[in-house]
C-alpha cells in the first residue's frame, strides 16, 4: 500500500514540507483510540531473541531510526510503534538554529537517494529536552553537533553543553563530525582535534554517576589510513564505538538530474561503500569495538550485508523514506529467522 499508493502520493510533493506533513498526520493519528495499537500489531515483531545487547545496553530488536529523521524529538514515541528498536534523534547543537537556505532536501527518485543540504537544522538542545523528559520506554540516542556560527577552535565546548543537557534523558551519544553540511566540520575528524574531542567528552562521562555510551559517526569518504587512524582514536579514547556511515560527497554513477545538488547523498548509491567501511573497521580492529550500522539499506538483504559486514545494530533513513514501514518489520522477521536457525545449530 506505502510503496503503491502512498508513496507517489507523498513524491509530488516538495519533501521537506512532506517530511512536516507526515509527521502531522502521524501525530493527529496516534490521538485516536486504539491506532497506536493497530499499528504496533501490523509492523512490530515481538521475539525475545531479537534482543540485542551492546555497549552495555538492551535494544529489544537490531533495527534503529537514524538522526535526521526526528531532529528535534517530537515523534520518537510514535515512531517507536512502526517496530524500531531505538530511535536517534538529532543532529542537536548548543543553541537553535534555522539551517541552511531552502530548498536544501531534494529526492533522486532513478536513484533512490536523497541529498540534503539541512546544515544542522534543529530548536536548540534545551527545547528537545522537554519532549524528552515525556519518554517513558522508548531507547533514544542523542546525536550531538556544533553551531555553525563556532568556529573549530571552539567547538568542543559545543559539545560538551549537548553532552550536559542531553545526560539524564538520552541512553547514548554520537559524536557528529562527519556531516558536509556545516562548514569545515569534517576537519574535525582529523586524528589530533578528534581524539582531543573525544577525549574530553570521556573525561567529562567519567565524572557523571554513571557513564553513558559515546559513539562517533564517521564520513563513508575516509581513506583506508584515516579509518586505520579511527580505530587508533577509538581504542586509544575507549568511548563505545563508531556509527558507519554518515552521508557521501561522492556522485559516482548517479542517474537524477538533481545529481548536481551540494549536500549530502543517502540511500542505494552509498550501500556498498557503507558495508566496505563497516567490514574494515570490523577486520582491522579485530572487532574490539561495537558498528552500527547505516547506509542504503532498503532490504532485508541488505540489512544482513552489514549485519554480516560486523555491525551490532543497523539504522535506516533513506530506505524507511522509500520502503516505509513495511522494510522495518521485514528486516526484524528476516533477522528472527537467521537466529532460530542458529539456535536449531546450536543445539544440533
């Protein structure tokens, strides 16, 4: 039904106004009696062997929500009822701001891809909080960023005022360095000041009652010594592990006309690239630290290319724009099969 008749619906339409609209309408929906419930029935798939437990957390299925999607948490509770496993909301930095010039979302439909230009879009981490503080069950992960307006020199203070804010409501963090929307940000991912950052959040965890998971989000456009350099950062800073990957600057082969648009690219072109980066760090760290995973995952065989690749848990955006909902519940039932077989294995 999504992919037939909703989705050509929804594609006529500018997407960020449709990206608002959506979330509207799945709000107003949820207030009636008993539609949560109809929806938690169709896409939710309910296994205890679908329990993932990393970096010290137990996610009750593999299948998260990248951020991006619900920036500011206003939907994460609602979300949660189309089956995923935990929810990443942000990029949220120190103080709101409005992002880049519009238009700056744009689809490739002959691709199925989006490139976004948003620039760290958010209403500041202080007004996420309040929404937070409502969360009664739902696994959030707080995805953390810099200003646009504060330069390099200044910006793990940036990070350390999200770190503050977000600690009593959020499970886990993610560093974003990565984005090419906010300028010179991916400088930040260079060993020296990125090992510093991190270094300083892990220091600043350390003094909290109870430290909290710090993963870094990194750009699928590292060279082989860069991601050598991240699994040094990674060991050498001990925060929990890395989310791979982040959007590309790459266009190689892409058919859309709105190929030529600035920002970043997700969904199908960055699948492969993805699950090579996730394979590397996996091999060449000698799987010391835990992957999410995330990156052009429309099917369930993708999602087992990066389960498989190493990841401990994937995430979806551009797929779940695509797919719908549906893509959710037939990734959790493809996992919960793999598991009973292994368990039958197990026994045998």
């Amino acid at each position: 039904m999504y992919k037939h008749i909703i989705r050509p619906i929804l594609f006529k339409f500018d997407p960020e106004k449709v990206h608002y609209f959506t979330f509207s309408i799945i709000r107003f929906a949820c207030k009636i009696p008993g539609f949560s419930a109809i929806i938690k029935l169709i896409y939710q798939v309910e296994d205890d062997l679908l329990a993932t437990e990393v970096f010290g957390l137990k996610f009750k299925n593999p299948v998260g929500l990248a951020a991006g999607f619900d920036k500011d948490a206003r939907l994460f509770n609602e979300l949660s009822h189309f089956g995923f496993g935990f929810i990443e909301i942000g990029t949220l930095t120190p103080k709101a701001q409005e992002g880049n010039p519009k238009p700056r979302l744009f689809r490739l439909k002959m691709d199925q891809a989006i490139i976004n230009r948003m620039g760290f879009n958010n209403g500041g981490v202080e007004d996420v909080v309040k929404r937070l503080k409502q969360n009664k069950s739902v696994l959030i992960g707080g995805n953390i960023g810099k200003n646009k307006l504060t330069s390099n020199e200044n910006a793990v203070s940036d990070y350390e005022i999200c770190f503050n804010t977000l600690y009593e409501y959020v499970h886990y963090f993610v560093v974003n360095v990565s984005s090419p929307n906010t300028p010179n940000l991916r400088e930040l991912q260079e060993k020296e000041p990125l090992t510093a950052l991190l270094q300083t959040l892990q220091n600043l965890n350390e003094t909290k009652p109870k430290a909290k998971p710090i993963l870094l989000k990194i750009a699928p456009d590292l060279s082989n010594d860069q991601l050598l350099d991240i699994i040094e950062i990674v060991n050498q800073t001990k925060i929990a592990g890395v989310i791979a990957t982040n959007t590309t600057i790459s266009r190689t082969g892409l058919l859309s006309e709105s190929r030529i648009e600035t920002g970043g690219l997700s969904g199908k072109p960055l699948a492969e690239r993805a699950t090579e980066v996730i394979r590397f760090l996996s091999e060449n760290s000698n799987k010391s630290f835990p992957i999410i995973g995330v990156g052009g995952i429309h099917s369930p065989e993708d999602a087992m290319e990066k389960l498989e690749a190493g990841a401990s848990l994937i995430q979806l955006y551009t797929g779940f724009i695509y797919e719908g909902p549906q893509l959710v519940k037939a990734i959790n039932k493809t996992i919960l099969q793999k598991r009973k077989l292994q368990l039958v294995k197990n026994e045998i």
